[in-house]
C-alpha cells in the first residue's frame, strides 16, 4: 500500500468513527440540500397579509376590497376602521402594507373630483415589499382607467380603442432565464454552494487542528513516509472525493428534480463543482496555516465564509461595491464559483469570459503546497526521521 493510499485510508477511518466527522461531511450538507430545495414552496411569493383602511363602507369601497383579494400577491386579512390599527399591526408584521380608502370615495369618484388612494408597505424586507408594491399597483392601474372604460363604452368606443386611449404606452416585460420569476432558479442553487463553502472551510480547519491538538500529527506524517505532501493531499482527498460526491449529487436534485433552467450540461456544471469543493478545500488549509491553532483559527475561517456569502454577488451586484471590495471578492472561490455557475445556467459554457475564473480557483488548489511548509514543519519531520531510523 503506497503512503498517498495509507493516509487516505486513515483519514477514512476517521471520518466514520467520529460522529462529528460523518455529521459534518455527510448528514449536515444533505440536510442543508434539503432545506435549499424546499424552503421557497413553489418558488413565489404568492398572499401576502394586508389590509384596508374602509373609511367609506361604500359598495364601491366594498367592491374594491373583493378585487384587491383577487390579485395573486395579496391577501387581505382585516379590514380597519383607522389607519392606527393598520399602522400597529404593520409595525407587528402582522400585515405586510394597507390601503387608506377616504371618506366620500364613492361620492367624490361620481361627482368626478380628484381622489387619492394612498397605500403603505413594509419595505425593510425588499423581496416582500416589493410584492406588495406591485400587487397594489397593479390593481391601481386597472383602477384607475376604470372610469375611461365606462365612458369609451357609453360613447360606443371599441374596448381595444379605449385602452390603447388608457395606456398609449405599455411595457412588454421579458424576465429571461427565469420567465416565472422563481426564487428557487437564482438563490437556492448558488445559496447551497455558498453555505456548503463555509461547511468545508470549518471542516478542513477543524479535521488538520485535531491531528495537532490529539498530538497525532506523527502519526499522520509516519503514514505518508514523512512526506509533507503525501501527508497534506492523502488526508485531503476523502474529504474531497465526499463533498464532490454531494456537490454532483445536489446538481441532479436542482437541475432535474427542481426543473431549473441550465443552458449547459450537468455534467459542465458537476465539473465546475468539483473544481470549487478542491479550490474551498485548499483556501481552508492555507488558512489553517497562517496560524494553526485550531481555537482562533475556527473563528477567522468562519469569519472568512460569512464574507464570501456576502460577496458572492448574487442578491447584490459585486460591481456595484466599493472598488476595493470588488477586489477583495475574487479572494473567495465562493465568487469565482458563482459568475461560473450564473454563465454556465444562462448562457452555456463560453471559455472565451470564464477561463479567468476557472484558471483562478486551479490557482486555489495550489495553496496547500505552501501550507504544508508551515503546517508540517520540518522539525517536526527530521523528528519523525530520527525515532524511524532509532525503530
């Protein structure tokens, strides 16, 4: 048995006899699959709470609240008698927005004096605010050339004539790549990759830190025939071969089970994967070097994912950061992952953009070379030399 394939193995033995191991490297990222696949229901923000604030109790008012409850984002669960209740229960997110219908709408709408419809929304959490706003708006426009309508019709006007008389101009939207406008197509597949980076990063981390705190590290080094790195790349490779086990595993979940839209093939975006779970591995190791004591270490590698999910560039525009830390955001194989997965899922495999990206995280996968110098010092090997040469 070469010392690569006796390292590997011991490492095996490792994982499946530590509960903290196989629960880190097997249950938690099929766990945290799950959860990606299912937690956005049918991919929609569909009946979210509001209210209305029926100052008028009029069959119009009355007849507005049944139109409003038609429309797909909205869900009108109280109607109130002042805008305090309204404001309190929103301040309580118990409603998500409310509209304010005057007194004398009815009246001021049939004597043709101008009237207002004001409505609020809660805009702190921008994916529901923004449903909000549109479900309201959407149902104002209607509203709104509802009298035009009645008079085009009194007038013998043609329906299609009245609304071109409406609205002249008109958006024709064309939501490409994800025509459904489904969250599960552009967050949950690069969210599992981003919450799997940090997994691997405190995984790798804590794996190398145990060897040095269980004073073990002889051993480890002995079994790959004092070679830093036989040693490094042997006690890697389980762990590599797992998560790109799982990596390709949430590909078919995702993209065939989920449906979502790819432009490529699975198997260009499998490879992509195993190239980010070796270029992950490789950050944390390097990492780990820097200052390899695995109490402080934990808590800057964690500190180091979080980041990364933050500069992934998928709910906000890396380009639209600070130029500095447009920069600081090619340091994270999370990033480069991400413009990969984006141009393999919505325009194909075109090397011509991407090979920076690709060549990147190769580069990644070098670092452990480096580390293994400050990882496996050479003390510490001349010393393991010395007790095989005394043995």
């Amino acid at each position: 048995m070469t010392p690569f394939i006796a390292t590997a193995r011991r490492e095996t033995k490792r994982i499946f006899c530590n509960p903290t191991y196989w629960f880190a490297t097997l249950i938690l990222p099929l766990f945290i699959l799950s959860v990606m696949a299912t937690m956005f229901g049918n991919g929609l923000i569909r009946e979210l709470p509001v209210g209305i604030v029926d100052n008028d109790n009029s069959q119009l008012s009355r007849s507005m609240v049944r139109h409003i409850e038609a429309v797909p984002e909205l869900h009108v669960t109280k109607i109130y008698s002042n805008t305090a209740e309204a404001q309190t229960d929103m301040q309580a997110k118990k409603i998500y927005g409310y509209m304010y219908i005057c007194k004398d709408f009815e009246r001021n709408i049939k004597a043709n004096r101008k009237v207002e419809l004001p409505f609020y929304y809660h805009f702190a959490l921008l994916s529901v605010g923004g449903e909000v706003l549109s479900g309201f708006y959407s149902y104002l426009v209607d509203f709104a050339t509802l009298p035009l309508h009645e008079t085009a019709q009194k007038l013998n006007i043609d329906k299609e004539k009245a609304n071109i008389i409406a609205m002249p101009v008109t958006a024709d939207f064309h939501p490409l790549n994800n025509p459904s406008l489904d969250y599960i197509i552009y967050l949950s597949y690069p969210y599992f990759y981003v919450i799997l980076q940090i997994l691997i990063l405190l995984t790798i981390a804590y794996c190398i830190g145990r060897e040095f705190k269980e004073n073990s590290a002889s051993m480890w080094l002995t079994t790959a025939g004092n070679n830093r790195i036989v040693a490094l790349y042997g006690k890697l490779t389980p762990y590599f071969v797992i998560y790109s086990i799982i990596s390709c595993f949430a590909n078919v979940i995702l993209f065939k089970t989920l449906e979502i839209p790819i432009e490529s093939s699975i198997l260009a975006v499998s490879l992509t994967s195993i190239l980010f779970v070796a270029a992950t591995i490789s950050v944390s190791v390097f990492i780990f070097s820097i200052h390899p004591k695995l109490a402080s270490i934990i808590g800057f590698i964690s500190m180091f994912g979080s980041l990364g999910a933050t500069m992934v560039g998928v709910t906000f525009p890396v380009q639209a950061m600070p130029t500095v830390v447009e920069w600081a955001s090619y340091l994270f194989p999370a990033r480069h992952f991400t413009v990969l997965s984006q141009n393999l899922c919505y325009e194909g495999l075109n090397l011509a953009y991407t090979w920076p990206h690709y060549a990147t995280l190769v580069l990644f996968c070098l670092l452990p070379f480096i580390a293994s110098l400050k990882i496996l010092p050479s003390k510490l090997v001349n010393n393991n030399i010395k007790v095989s040469n005394n043995q």
